[in-house]
C-alpha cells in the first residue's frame, strides 16, 4: 500500500522552514548621537559659508587695490597733463594781454564778423583734458565704501576741480558765441572777459590742484601698501 506523503514531507522541508522570518538588527542611538551629527551638519555649513566670505573678500580687495593703482596712474597722468595745461594757459594770458594794448591784435581777432580765437589762442582753449575714466569705473564699484573717507574726500575734490577747469572750453565758447564779440569796439571787454574766465576757471585753481593731487597719490599708495579693510 502506498503511503501519500504531505506537500511538506515532498519538499524536504517542514512548515517552520516556509515561514521562516529574517531577523534585522536596529541600531539603538541616543541623542547624544544625533546632537553630534547636527553639530557636525551646522558646523560644515558654516565652514563652507565662512571660506566663501573670505575667498569673496581677498578678491574684492584685489579688485579695489587694482582700481586704486589705476586711479594713482590717472592722477599722475593728470598731474602732467595740468603742468602743460599751466603753461599754455600762461601763454593764452599773455597774448591775451598783448592784445589789450596793440590795436592791430585787436583787429585781426575780430575781422568781417569773424573771431579768430586763434590770435590768443593758437591750440584752442584747452591744451589738455584731464581723465577721469578711472575715477568713474571707481564710482561704478562702490569704492565709497571700501576706503577711508580721507582719502574718499579728497579723491572727489581732486576730480570735482578738475571737473571746473574743463568748464573753461564752456566759458570762453559762450563768451565768443555771444553777438558783443563780433563788435570792433567791444573786442577789449570780449578779452577781459575771455582772460577772466581763464583765470578763475583754470589758473588759479592749478596750483592748489598740484598739492590736492600729489597728497591723494600719497594716501592712496599707502593704503594700497598696508592694505584695505
């Protein structure tokens, strides 16, 4: 007779071995643990944030020293530009004065309606322009705030004064644009005219420039030497 053997005898394997479960191990952590991971988390973080802040500030300070020494070579620039502008500003006066008292100057500065500035004025009313692009890309970067106000101070006074002595060109143009000019017999008050505008636009203000210039290249180069905060 044969014996009918159950689905568990057949498959060599008994009902606890079908149903077996596996068994996991959870890991017990205390807070303790859990406090260290956060601090760790936070302190990154805070690490990566602080080492951007200073990478960001080593550049920014590069970039203000760099528009620095490019305003200095400006100033210089515009130092020598001031020495030329001095003397052929001398010049003008001169023949300016000369033609205060020599009446055939006068007539050859105004002829058939015409004003021959180039009587008193052979290479136009200004010799030279001074620069600013520097000055301006300084502006454009806020450097305002990255210097100290002396320097800032005398930086804005320096490049305000160069400013008016451009205005010269202005002056003198509305002066010999005005119908009085083309007058023979206004042609002295035309030159006292001319001859002041230079006087209180450009020469006299000069001289001041030259000192105001030379202690802003002095300020700025030491603040470049010893750094910017």
């Amino acid at each position: 007779m044969n014996k009918i053997r159950s689905p568990e005898n057949s498959s060599g394997k008994g009902e606890n071995s079908l149903h077996k479960k596996k068994k996991y191990v959870y890991p017990v952590r205390d807070w303790k643990e859990y406090l260290g991971e956060s601090f760790l988390i936070v302190f990154s973080v805070l690490l990566a944030l602080g080492l951007t802040e200073y990478i960001s500030r080593i550049h920014e300070r590069e970039t203000t020293n760099n528009i620095l020494k490019e305003i200095v070579i400006e100033l210089k620039n515009n130092k020598k530009a001031l020495v030329e502008m001095q003397e052929y500003n001398s010049l003008v006066l001169s023949k300016i004065d000369s033609a205060l008292i020599n009446r055939t100057l006068q007539k050859k500065l105004v002829t058939k309606d015409e004003f021959h500035l180039e009587v008193i004025a052979p290479n136009g009313v200004l010799f030279r322009y001074p620069l600013k692009e520097a000055w301006t890309i300084a502006i454009n970067n806020n450097i305002m705030s990255k210097t100290d106000i002396g320097t800032i101070s005398i930086l804005s006074r320096v490049y305000e004064n160069l400013d008016k002595i451009s205005k010269v060109e202005d002056e003198v143009a509305r002066i010999i644009f005005d119908r009085a000019s083309r007058d023979p017999r206004k042609v002295r008050s035309t030159l006292i005219l001319i001859k002041d505008s230079y006087r209180a636009w450009a020469v006299d203000r000069i001289p001041g420039l030259f000192i105001e210039i030379d202690s802003c290249v002095g300020k700025i180069e030491r603040s470049i030497d010893t750094g910017i905060k």
